[in-house]
C-alpha cells in the first residue's frame, strides 16, 4: 500500500460553517464584535449575541422593502421586546451578563 502524504491526515469535522461562506463571515463578524463589546463592558467571555440569526434570500423587490421596513423599525421595539433588561428584575441583571448595562 502506498504511505500517505507526510502532513496529509483525516482532519475532525469542527461543525463550524464551511470556510468563505457567509456563515463563517457572520461567525467571524460577531467573534470580533463581542471581543470588542465584552473589552469596553469589561465583562470577558460574557454571551452577546442570542443564539443563531435567520438566513432568508431576498425573492424581489416587495420582499427587500419588507426587510427594510423591519431593520429600519425594529430597533425601535427594543423597549417592548420581552429580552429587555427593564423587563428583568434587579438581581437578574446582574447574573446575567448579557443584560448588564455599563451606563446604567
């Protein structure tokens, strides 16, 4: 039998997403991100992001104008949004890292 490539060796699956992909661009955007977010919380390590975020391919025109719609006024809803730290009692904004805010 022929001896393998010196350094050519079955490599684990990581389960990450494919390299170049737009999930490994979108995995690298919120690694850098919540570096930086956690640097100027002073919190390292703490969770930034909620899990997953939604593909969706952009059909036409009326279908792009919706997404528009929604980025443009969403974060608007922030305060109603059941996530919201006001919505959590004093002692679980501050066992939860992703609900702590640095100015106030």
């Amino acid at each position: 039998p022929s001896s393998p490539v010196p350094g050519d060796r079955p490599v684990a699956p990581t389960g990450g997403p494919a390299p170049k992909s737009i999930g490994a661009m979108v995995a690298g955007f919120k690694a850098a991100a919540t570096t930086r977010i956690n640097s100027l919380r002073r919190t390292p390590g703490a969770s930034v992001w909620q899990r997953n975020y939604f593909d969706h391919v952009i059909r036409d025109e009326d279908d792009y104008n919706r997404i528009i719609e929604y980025i443009t006024t969403n974060p608007q809803k922030w305060p109603e949004d059941s996530l919201h730290p006001d919505k959590f009692p004093p002692h679980q904004k501050s066992t939860r890292n992703f609900l702590i805010r640095p100015w106030g």
